[in-house]
C-alpha cells in the first residue's frame, strides 16, 4: 500500500561522493519528516539527516558540512548528497518517512565506501 523506495547506494573510493534517493509513494498523506539513517555492522541504526516538510534539517555531528539533505514535496521524495566520503560512512543507509501517525522504513541501501 506505502511504498519507500531508495536508490543510488553503491561502491565509492574514499573522497568520493554519492547521492541517495528516497521516493514514498502509494496511501500516504500529511508527511511530516523524512530522514536517513544508516546501520553499520555490529552498531545501532543512527540517524544521520532528516527534513521536515518546512525544510528545517538536522545533521548528525559526522556528516556536518559533508552531506546534503534535501526534499521535493511535490514529489514525496528526498535525497542525501554526500561528498567526502570516508570509510567510517560504510553502512546500510535506511529512508524514514514520517507522519503525525505513522512511520514507514524503506529496505536500505549499502554504501561502501573502500579503496
């Protein structure tokens, strides 16, 4: 019925960057926030960014100055853009899409970040 669905994980050299997709679709209404977080083996799912529908962001201290959250509206869809990226940035990266009521998570995508 809800459909999260990410894009553009992928193998990088370090100092490279990637651009993440999340695009919610199907019966849902009235988001609130949307938001990435990512899970590395062995350690907690983080957040790493999230935006509300006014567009007020918030980054994890780590990412700071490295990456880019931003959402289209209009198209129930946001991206992370990542730049710099680093070893310590390979993980599993997970969509939170959120409303008053309810939260949806996408599947993940991996992000390796290896030379």
């Amino acid at each position: 019925q809800v459909q999260v669905v990410e894009s553009g994980g992928g193998l990088v050299q370090p100092g490279g960057s990637l651009r993440l997709s999340c695009a919610a679709s199907g019966r849902i209404f009235n988001i609130w926030s949307m938001g990435w977080y990512r899970q590395a083996p062995g350690k907690q799912r983080d957040v790493v960014a999230d935006i509300t529908s006014g567009g007020v962001t918030n980054y994890a201290d780590s990412v700071k100055g490295r990456f880019t959250i931003s959402r289209d509206n209009a198209k129930n869809t946001v991206y992370l853009q990542m730049n710099s990226l680093e070893p310590d940035d390979t993980a599993v990266y997970y969509c939170k899409v959120s409303t008053w009521a309810q939260t949806y998570w996408g599947q993940g995508t991996q992000v390796t970040v290896s030379s």
